[in-house]
C-alpha cells in the first residue's frame, strides 16, 4: 500500500514540476515574441496604407487619429494623407463583428471627395472559398471611385448597390457594415483633416 502512496505522490509532484517548467517556457516565449509580432502588425498595416491611398508624403502612423464610436468596440483609425502640406485622402479602419464568423475588419481609402481609392481587408475568419472571397479583385473592384454617399453600400437583396458573394451574404453584409461605419466616421472628421496641414 505504502508502493502506491509513493508511486501516486511521485507522479502528482512530476506533473506540477512540469506543468510549473512548461508555464515558465510559454511565458518566456511569448514575452520573445511580442515585440517581432507587433512590428509584423505595423508593416502590414504600413502596406495596407499604401495600397489604399494616393501617394502621400507625411509619416501616416503618427499623425493617425483615433475616435470612440459606439459602433465598435475599439476606436476607429483615421490616417490622414498629406502631399506637400494638402490633403490628399485618409484610410480609415471599419469593422464589423456580423460577419459570419464573427469579426470583419477592413481599410477604406477614401479620396478628398469622399470616393472610395481602394479597401483591404485587414482581418476576417469567414468560411474559406466562401466568405474569404471578400479579398478578391472582383469583389473589392465593385467599391472603387464610389461615393457612400450616392452608392447604396447594402447588398442588392437588401435593396443596396453591391453584389453579394455568392453563397456569403452574411459575410457581404459585414463588409459594407464595415465600409459604411469607415464612410460615416471620414464624414465627420474630414473637414478637421483638410484644415490640419494647411
């Protein structure tokens, strides 16, 4: 009886040593790592701005501002964009937690005019061939030189401008949410940003 005590006591100990180890390792790691992902999430942000703007020639990440929207949990990014002191557009993130899966977030490159210049999409976990065709040129190209404000950004069943993604309806509805929300909170700061540089 004593031999199963023993036996008992040797692994219980065993498994908390190693669980204690193996929680120290995974700390470590991650501290590791924080730095090398949040400069990842920075230069991937750095392309999106460049995909979606005119070019530009001030330093976008430390002129971003940010605005409290009761729409999303987080603040909203605008990122103005300035040519030898005029302003030539901003992006301005959007998202939306109605995506089929859940969270769709997505850049909108907006011209001083309120036209859309481009959209990425910057985050999305819609189900793959379905939903994931949000990235697609033939979807994002129905969105250029639009403007929200004449251009219906609702899917057509719901008696929008967009085209839907076949089989991904919910997934679309997210998008234009998304875009939307990017449009609405451009409008309000917009005026701000064309007298910022001036």
């Amino acid at each position: 009886m004593s031999q199963k005590k023993s036996t008992f006591l040797n692994m219980a100990l065993a498994l908390i040593v190693i669980t204690i180890v193996a929680g120290f390792s995974l700390g470590f790691v991650n501290d590791l790592t924080l730095e090398p992902k949040a400069k990842a999430k920075l230069a991937k942000k750095v392309n999106a701005l460049k995909m979606v703007l005119p070019v530009f020639d001030n330093d976008l990440v430390s002129e971003m501002v940010r605005i409290k929207s009761e729409v999303v949990k987080d603040s909203i990014e605008i990122y103005p964009a300035y040519l030898n002191g005029k302003f030539v557009g901003a992006a301005v993130i959007g998202a939306s937690e109605k995506g089929f899966s859940g969270l769709v977030k997505i850049m909108v490159g907006f011209k001083p005019d309120g036209n859309i210049q481009d959209i990425v999409v910057l985050e999305q976990k819609e189900t793959p061939g379905l939903g994931t065709k949000m990235k697609e040129e033939k979807f994002l190209g129905q969105f250029r030189d639009k403007n929200p404000s004449s251009f219906d950004l609702k899917v057509t069943k719901d008696g929008g401008e967009v085209d839907a993604l076949t089989g991904a309806t919910i997934s679309t509805r997210a998008f234009t949410e998304a875009a939307q929300s990017a449009y609405n909170e451009y409008v309000e700061i917009k005026e701000s940003l064309t007298k910022a540089n001036k």
